[in-house]
C-alpha cells in the first residue's frame, strides 16, 4: 500500500468497537467511530467511556486531543464511508430466540454502506471489515447486503474483510495493542494486505508505549479466507468454554475423591500440549461473548442437522455449577429463608462493571426465590445490578455486605475480595459463618483457623 496512516472508520462504540478505534488511533490513523446512540456519542465528544474499562478512557482522551480520533452519529455514515480507506463494522451481534445470532444490526450497516457507497466514487475499493462476531458465510451475506444497499446494483468499489476479535474485557486496550494473532479472512489478495499493512505496527510491535516496555515478539498474521475466519472466532471461544467445563467436572470428581483440583490443574497445566489457563474451576463462564457464542454456534449446527454432544455438555456443566453454590449453601444453611446471603461480586468477571450473562444474577434471583434475603457487593457494577434486580440490596463495601449474614459467596474474584480478612469476616458474620468461595479465590486455612465455614469447588 502506498500509505501507512489509513483514514478508518469504526460503526459502533461498544467494547470491541471503542477499543479498536482508539488503539488504531494510537498508532497513527486517523479514525471516526459511529454509533447510533446519541448520549454515547456526546459523552465520548466530552472525553467520558460510559464504561468501565481500564486504560481505555485515558487512551481515548489523548488520541482524541492529538486530532486522531473522532466521534458522530451514525446519520453521518455516509461521508465516513466517502473517505475511508477502511471501515468496520462492530455492532452487536445479540442471541436470537432460537439461540442463533442475530445480525439484523450488522444488516441495518451493510446496508447503509451500499447507500453511501452508491452516492460516492472511488479511487480505489473501500475495504469493509467485519469485526463482529458473526456465523460462517456471513462475509458473503455481508457483500449481498452492501449490494441491497446499492439499490440493487453490482457496486465494484468494495472489498470484504472478516478480522474477528479476541478482546478480554478488563484487558481490552491490553489484548488490542499485543494480541496473540491477527486473523484476517478475506476472498482475495488485496484486502489481505490492506489489513496487513493496517495492523503492521502491531504486528511487528514497533510501536512506541508505556504501557509493557518489555520487547515483543512479532504477532502472527493469520491469512485465511472469510468463512474460516469466521469460524475462528466461535471454534476459538467453544474451546475455551470447554476447557473450563472440563476443570469444573473434574473438581466434582475432586470433591468426592478428596483430591485438590488446583493441585491437579497445575500438574496437568504443565504438559504444552493442555497450559494452565482457563482451568480455574468454580461458578464457571458468563460474560456475553461464551453464553452467546456456544449458543450460536450450537445452532449454526442445527441449520445443517449436525450434533455437537461436546459443546451441549461443555452448557449443561457450566450451568450445573450456578446449581452447586445453591447446594453448598443448603448443605449448610439447610434452608435458606430469612437466611441473609452476601454475594461479593455481581460483574461476570473483574475489571469490567458488564454484568450480561453474570453468574451473580442468576444466584441472586435463585436465592430470593427461596426465601433468602440477598445482598451484594460490586465496586463498579453495583449500581447497575440494583436495576436489574430490584430485591438486591448493594453495598459498596464488602464488609457492609457480609455484616449479620449467615453466609457469603465469592461470586467475582475483584481484588479486594481476595483481599478479604478471615478475622473480621468472622466477628461480622452470623452462624453458621459460611463462606463458599465460587473461584478458590481464598486461602481456605486461614479462613478456617478464623471460625469460618469454608466450602470451595473440588478442594477435597
């Protein structure tokens, strides 16, 4: 390519599409992001990410005052479109009632696309990125509906790109700027090195930062074509989903056998061929992206009567553990009406306040289904569970929450969670004094040597 800064735009403010605009602004580029929500769009203008991700709010701050990143509604699309280079789309991709994504918003923008790009011409092809998440096949879905966009009309000037993201919230600028890989699908030559040439900076990591000093090793670039891309995406998550499923049958085994499950994740971490990650047993994955993604992918294979009994179990156990805190509670408790339960965490994971798909909500409506009363701590997400669940009562300090209650679940291993001290949770807590920790966040001894009741997952 003849130009190494690209004129970008990014469709959507989301996580994904917030990340990806302003790191791609840290590089260099100069990058409008649209979304079609206005008071977003007018809180980003003042500088203010209307959620919690860290690093992300200060990135954007700078690369906006250095003149590299912008934001507007989705109405000015067309004059985005006119003078990009590239654009992605990275709109929501929700579940539908059958379990498939939903891809009328990633429709609605590819449609949108055609329109401007028929009211515009070119010098050269408008590379169309498609970073949501979306089933195999849908880059062609994606070029017809361009087309549609176009009145109908064979439109020449743009190429279709598939670029899945692999972004962790709570580590979304980290995973942006020193990815494991770059996947890049597309049907043809040129849009390949467009994205290469986009990406070179990370790729070579020979940008300057002070977030990791240390010296990177180059950052693969994955060359494939649209539906394998694509697929990448959901094999990728399906795995890792699977992986925790996997560690959290083998600490039922754990608890029966007398076997420490950390113990044995450890030992089977260090064969390459397994690695230690994702095999931290407990309450097991939320979030939006596995629920969503396993559900999708499960129908997907529905379409072509194909059975996938791996990734229906890799669900059921993943729902079995939301049952088992229930049981360890009534194991305890015996029952569980008037009984105060604090549950010390209610985002699906630390550093992010997002509670789609948080083990938290399920628990919390369970419990007061059963006649418990319910409390909860969060120091991001404690405002917003509160919407969402009218009968839990929030704390904003964990010892505020666990005061007077017979029994407290580590639900999000948040810092000062892990933090916690056995002594005084034992002078604020009522009889029986149970904790069960739903992600072996705790050492289970000193909490013990406190008076406390300890219930882990697979800890013998």
């Amino acid at each position: 390519m003849p130009v190494e800064n690209f004129e970008v735009g990014v469709i959507g403010a989301g996580y994904v599409g917030l990340a990806t605009a302003a790191c791609l602004a840290h590089l260099g580029h100069r990058v409008t992001c649209l979304d079609n929500d206005e008071e977003r769009v007018t809180s980003l203008k003042d500088g203010r990410v209307p959620f919690y991700e860290p690093g992300l709010e200060e990135l954007v701050i700078r690369t906006a005052s250095a003149g590299r990143l912008s934001f507007a509604g989705t109405e000015e699309m067309a004059g985005v479109v006119r003078d990009a280079d590239v654009v992605f789309i990275a709109v929501g991709t929700p579940q539908g009632d059958d379990g498939s994504a939903d891809l009328s918003n990633v429709a609605a923008v590819a449609r949108t696309i055609g329109r401007s790009l028929a009211d515009s011409s070119r010098e050269r092809p408008l590379v169309v990125v498609n970073k949501s998440t979306v089933p195999a096949g849908s880059g062609d879905y994606v070029s017809m509906l361009i087309g549609e966009g176009a009145g109908g009309e064979e439109v020449a000037d743009f190429l279709v790109v598939s670029n899945p993201e692999f972004l962790r919230e709570g580590s979304a600028v980290y995973d942006t700027l020193f990815p494991d890989r770059v996947v890049v699908g597309a049907d043809s030559r040129e849009p390949l090195e467009t994205l290469r040439v986009l990406y070179e900076p990370i790729i070579s990591q020979s940008f300057p930062t002070p977030m990791d000093p240390r010296p990177k090793a180059a950052v693969p670039f994955v060359a494939t074509d649209l539906a394998s891309a694509e697929m990448i995406k959901y094999a990728a998550n399906a795995f890792l989903a699977t992986k925790i499923s996997f560690i959290n049958e083998i600490a039922g085994l754990c608890e029966l056998t007398g076997a420490d499950v950390r113990s044995v994740a450890s030992g089977i971490g260090l064969d390459e061929r397994i690695g230690a990650r994702f095999l931290n047993a407990g309450i097991g994955w939320g979030g939006s992206c596995f629920p969503k993604d396993l559900s999708a992918l499960r129908a997907a294979a529905r379409e072509y009567g194909y059975e996938t009994p791996l990734l229906d179990a890799t669900v059921a156990v993943n729902e079995r553990q939301r049952e088992r805190v229930i049981e360890k509670l009534q194991a305890e408790l015996h029952t569980l009406k008037g009984k105060r339960v604090a549950l010390l965490g209610l985002s699906f994971k630390p550093n992010t306040d997002d509670l789609r798909g948080a083990p938290s909500l399920e628990i919390a409506h369970t419990l007061t289904s059963l006649g418990a009363k319910v409390v909860g701590y969060d120091p991001v997400a404690g405002k917003a569970a509160a919407k969402l669940l009218s009968t839990l009562k929030i704390h904003f300090d964990p010892y505020e929450a666990i005061e007077g209650a017979q029994a407290a679940v580590v639900v999000t291993e948040w810092e000062d969670v892990r933090g916690i001290e056995p002594e005084r949770v034992a002078s604020l807590m009522r009889h029986p004094k149970l904790v069960v920790d739903g992600r072996n966040a705790l050492d289970a001894a000193s909490f013990r040597e406190a008076g406390v009741l300890y219930r882990g997952f697979g800890r013998g």
